[in-house]
C-alpha cells in the first residue's frame, strides 16, 4: 500500500524561510543568500517575462535581452532593498517592476548583449519563441497572459517536484499511471479507473485512494510553490484565487 504523503506545516515560522522571504530579507540587510534565492526563483518563472515582452510587440531577440536585463539588473543593483516586505507578492512586483524596466530600456535594447556578455539565463532562444507561437496571444492582453502563464508555472512547478517525490520512493511508474487525473497540461481524458487498476494491478478502490492521496500532496506542494511567492500566509488563498481566475480567463488556451 502506498505510503500517505502528508503535507508540510504551513505555520508562521515554516513559512518565514520560504524563497520570497528570504531574497526580501538578503536584499534589505546585505545578507548573503538573496541573490541565490533570487536566481533559483528568476530561472523558474523567467517566461512569463519574456512572453509578455513579445506580447508588447518586442522582437524574440529584444524580448531575450530585455529579460535578461531584466533579472540581471535585479541581481546586480539589489533592486529589492527598496521593496515594502509587508506587501510583497513576487508575480505583481516582478510584472511591475518588468513593465518599468522595458520603459527604461527600451531604447537601448539592441545594444544589450545578453547582459553585457554574461549569461545569467541558459536559455534557448528558438524553443521560448517556440513556446511563445503556441499562446493565444489575440485573445489575451499581455497582463493576462503573463498571470495565465505565470499560473501555469505554478502548476508545472508542483507537478514536478511530486513526481520526483514518487521517484525518490522507486514508484515513478504510479506517478506516470496516476498523473493524468491532475496534470494541468493534459489536453485528453484521464484513463479510467479499471484501466489504472489493471495497469499497477490493483483494485478499483486502492486506485481512488491513490488519486485521493496524489491529489493530496500535489495540492500541499502546489500551497508551499505558491507561498514562496507572498509574504505572508494569509496572502496564499487570494493569491491561488486570482490564479484560478487567470486561468478561467485564458478557457485553457495556453500553449504547454
């Protein structure tokens, strides 16, 4: 029988090491650490950026150096010293603080060279254009967008750190059985339960008690991912909500 994952404490004192925190604190005190925090954080959710600068109309090449710019400049200027902890939410800071960015940069973005030669961001460029051709961008504004797609990484986040939670525990061929009943990226119908049950050769029962687990978990991690974005616990619930509606909004147009 598999083995229940129970959720994480979400109490105060867990979630003051959370990511956001952490890179807020850094920033203010000098603290070594932030700019880590940051990068990890940056190189996770650096395409909502970089779609949103296309969906402005910037060229898939201004669109790469602007974002680059973008993280660098937050490395490099310890940007953050000057954000109010007590209303930091990471997807609205990020957003406004990209829009300033392209206004100021704007015109000298053909000059930027990947951040003046140093790569902060290994990113190819024909696979993030790629991504980017898949997204409904005629029927978004470029802010909806980026919180869909923003959302959407949420999600991806989650589901990965899950199946490798199933790896480290030698089950990663439940996790491939089961994962369809959650993943935000399926486009076709989960596999119904007998089929599962003939396929980890179980019964029907333990198959609904392993989804019921599964979904379980994935929540609790998808809470922890949303939590290193805010700076206060009570910030997760609004924040999953607007998430949601981003993705109500977006009637699950988004490309993978």
């Amino acid at each position: 029988m598999e083995r229940d994952h129970g959720p994480p404490a979400e109490g105060a004192a867990s979630f003051h090491t959370t990511r956001w925190t952490i890179v807020m604190n850094a920033a203010q005190s000098q603290a070594p650490g932030g700019e880590f925090a940051l990068g990890q954080l940056c190189r996770t959710y650096w395409y909502p950026l970089y779609m949103f600068a296309r969906r402005r109309g910037h060229t898939p090449d201004d669109a790469q150096d602007l974002t680059q710019s973008f993280f660098l400049h937050l490395l490099e200027h310890r940007a953050l010293a000057a954000v109010d902890r007590l209303k930091g939410k990471f997807r609205s800071f990020l957003l406004a603080s990209f829009q300033n960015h392209l206004s100021d940069q704007v015109d000298r973005a053909r000059r930027i060279k990947r951040g003046g030669g140093k790569e902060f961001l290994e990113r190819d460029a024909e696979e993030a254009e790629e991504r980017y051709r898949l997204e409904p961008v005629e029927c978004l504004t470029a802010e909806k967008l980026f919180d869909a797609r923003w959302a959407m990484t949420l999600l991806a986040v989650a589901l990965k750190r899950l199946g490798q939670e199933y790896a480290n525990e030698g089950k990663t061929s439940t996790f491939e059985a089961l994962k369809a009943f959650l993943d935000p990226v399926n486009s076709g119908a989960p596999p119904s339960y007998e089929e599962v049950a003939n396929r980890l050769q179980v019964s029907t029962g333990a198959v609904k008690t392993l989804i019921h687990r599964l979904r379980k978990r994935y929540t609790a991690l998808l809470r922890e991912e949303v939590g290193r974005t805010v700076s206060e616990p009570a910030e997760i619930d609004e924040e999953i909500h607007a998430l949601c509606e981003a993705l109500i909004t977006s009637e699950g147009r988004l490309g993978p």
